[in-house]
C-alpha cells in the first residue's frame, strides 16, 4: 500500500501499467463465452463468503481507523448479512442473460445487404467510489458479466474491505481462466491516484463516480475521460391530497428511515397545504419515533410548531443521515416547481390515489426515476431487476437511472453482404 501524497509522477506510472493490463484483459472477456463469464462470478460468489471472516475483520480495522458519523460508519460497515447480500448479487448477475449474445436490431437493404446492430462492451471502466465497499463487488460484477474492464478506485476509509473484496473478485476470474487484471484496485490511498485516473484518456473509456457532490463535482471538472454521473441523491416525496393517509406513513417511514444513508432516501416531504394539519401530525410523529429530526418551513411549524426551522441551504442538502426537510405546497405545480429548483434529478415521487394528478407528476419531472404510490428506497438496480447497479445515472447522455449490465455496454454494426459494390 502506497501512503497519501505519493509522487505524481509514480501514480501515473501506477495507472498507465493497470491501464495497460485492463485492455488486454477486456479484449479477452469481450470474446468469452457467457459460460465463462458466469463461472467467474460463481466462483466469486464462493470465494466471498468463504473469505467472509477475513472481510470482516478487514471491514473492522477500516472502522477502527475512521471517526465519522453514525450513518457514514453505516455505509462503511460490513455484517454477515451484507457480505452475503454481496454474495447473491454476484449469483444474481450470473444468472442474468447474456447482455452481449443478442441482435439489438437488423434489417435488409434494397441491395440485399444484412445489417445488425449489436452490443459491444465498452472496455475499460475506471470506478471512483467513495465509503460503501460493497460498491467494488457490485461494479466488479456488472463490469464482467458485460464484458468489462475495470479499475476500482474506493474510498481511503474502506480499503482494507476494499482489497478484501478484490481477492474474491480475482479468485473467481482464476476459477474460470480469464485474466486476473480484469478487475483491479488501485494499491495506493493517494489521491494523485483519482487524478491520474482522470487524466487517463485514450486508457480508460469511461469514469464512473458514485459518492457525495464533491466527489462528483471534481470528476466532471477534472476529468478527460468521458463520465457518467451518479449525482446526490437530492429526493422528494410528495404527498398529494388526494393521498390514502395509511400508505403515505407507511411509505415515508421507509423511504427516509430504512436505509438513512444510501443515496434513495428521501431528503424532502412535500405535503398539501390542504391534507397537511390532519396529516402532517402523523407523519411527523411516526418518523421521530424512529429517531428522525426535522427541518421545517413556516407552514408547517404553524402545524407542528416544536419542528426546528429550516434554513434555506437545508432544502439543498443531502443528509444522508435521520433527518428530513418538509414543506407545505400549493398542488402539483407547486411541488414540481420545488422539485425543479432544488432536486438532483436522482428520485421523485408522488404518494396520490387520483391517476391523472399522477401522471402529471410523473411525466414533468426531470427525475432518472419516478415512482408513485412507492417508496423512494427501490431506485436500486438490484430492486429493478438489474442483478445489481454500479450507480444511479442522472445526466442525460448513455444511460439514466440505476446502471446495470446493459447499460454498460454500446453498440456496433455488423454487414453481411453477398459480393455487392458500392456504384
């Protein structure tokens, strides 16, 4: 393990050698069967939890090193229910079709030439990541079963679990004879290390970064890879008049409280001023009761006057954390202009019984993912079907939402003719 502040120069070194190895691996996976592909991540998936004690006891002195909040040591922390979650989520992608064995789309020229569209793997992806481990598993996972290259770059808090991880990973490729340096993990907590990544062009095909604005931030202005952007997770729900008042407790209560730290909690309550002081009440009672504080506007301390006030920033904040902003609106137009002014374009969702209201919400909003009636919580790949994601997408170019296995790979075409000549 390499110390902060390394010689630059070493660090390029460091990445140009990885990057160089990645290609070679990714022009192998590109041409593996499926079979092999899937062998790996069984075989990872074995790996995993027979190395569960050594991944804990790693996760353990990467917590002992770190003084941070109780939601940020949640994120870092690692317990046998979450390394045999990493487990199924590997199980679950192999058992995922073949995102590379399929025709996209064909057709046939009046000149009898056959064209195909087919997917093809992107190549080597560098993964910026920050805090959660379990991160590499699931990046490392989707890259090979897409036919990927990866290098994992996690977070300084997390790299004894991160290299724990990793020696499952390479495990699973050396099970199924396909190369080791398919996924990689940078030796180093140096920063200089994210910048050489950056700076890779031409060595790494697209950066992935998945953690707080910061990060994200200095990736999209530093980088001379293309990026596909996980931003923060800014959510709101919206509870509209016409709500069922049962499922609007029971939603919100899962959306802020069951997991406060991963990027779908729900930040932000919106709620009719016309439902608000006979819900309201409710809805706040419901979540301090599991620990949750507020941030509140004027309109709602009016209801629930022991809320504390909100400050302006606060409707920019993401918490990641057992609190929650809340502001009375005005309808629907009312909640999506708030939406507009100071979401992230991550989730958003309505909690409505009337369909038309519904529709409206869902098809204004910017928003990679919109739910109504549903808990903000089930942005996750794994929840959509995916296997799993490598992040939550919110730009506007190559995929949004939750990235599974095909939105990691692009496109070619392939011509099939019978001797014709362009006249």
């Amino acid at each position: 393990m390499q110390t902060m502040n390394a010689d630059p120069d070493s660090n390029v070194a460091l990445l140009q050698a990885a990057a160089g190895l990645a290609r070679a691996a990714a022009g192998v996976l590109a041409r593996s069967t499926s079979s092999r592909r899937n062998l790996a991540l069984e075989s990872a998936a074995d790996a995993l939890l027979a190395g569960m004690p050594a991944i804990l006891a790693a996760n353990q002195l990467d917590l002992a090193n770190v003084q941070a909040s109780a939601a940020f040591q949640d994120r870092l922390l690692l317990t046998e229910e979450r390394v045999a979650a990493m487990v199924q989520g590997l199980r679950d992608i192999a058992a995922l079709g073949d995102p590379l064995d399929r025709v996209l789309a064909e057709w046939t020229r009046p000149n009898g030439l056959r064209i195909s569209r087919v997917p093809q793997p992107i190549g080597v992806i560098g993964m910026i990541y920050e805090s959660r481990p379990n991160v590499g598993a699931d990046a490392a996972a989707l890259a090979i079963k897409s036919g990927n290259a990866i290098l994992l770059r996690g977070g300084s808090e997390g790299f004894h679990s991160g290299h724990a991880i990793h020696a499952a990973i390479e495990a699973g490729l050396s099970a199924a004879g396909l190369p080791k340096a398919a996924v990689q993990i940078a030796p180093t907590t140096d920063r200089n290390f994210v910048a050489a990544m950056l700076g890779a062009s031409g060595l790494i095909d697209l950066i992935i970064p998945r953690g707080g604005r910061g990060l994200v931030e200095r990736v999209q202005r530093e980088a001379r890879v293309p990026v596909l952007a996980h931003a923060e997770g800014l959510n709101h729900l919206y509870v509209h008049e016409d709500a069922d008042f049962v499922m609007a407790r029971r939603i919100l209560a899962n959306a802020k409280m069951r997991r406060t730290g991963v990027c779908g909690a729900t930040e932000t309550l919106l709620i009719d001023r016309a439902i608000a002081p006979d819900l309201l009440p409710a809805l706040i009672g419901d979540l301090a009761a599991l620990g949750c504080d507020f941030r509140a506007d004027d309109a709602a301390r009016e209801i629930v006057p022991d809320l504390p006030l909100a400050c302006p920033q606060d409707f920019d904040t993401e918490w990641l954390d057992a609190i929650l902003n809340v502001k009375i609106v005005d309808g629907v137009d009312d909640a999506l202009a708030h939406i507009a002014a100071h979401g992230s374009q991550h989730t958003d969702a309505i909690i409505t019984e009337n369909a038309d209201i519904a529709e409206t919400f869902l098809k204004s909003i910017g928003s990679a993912v919109g739910l109504w009636n549903a808990s903000t919580q089930f942005c996750d790949g794994a929840e959509f079907g995916f296997g799993g994601e490598i992040g939550i997408a919110t730009g506007h170019v190559q995929a949004r939402g939750p990235v599974g296995v095909e939105q990691l790979t692009t496109f070619r075409y392939i011509i099939r003719g019978a001797g014709q000549v362009r006249p």
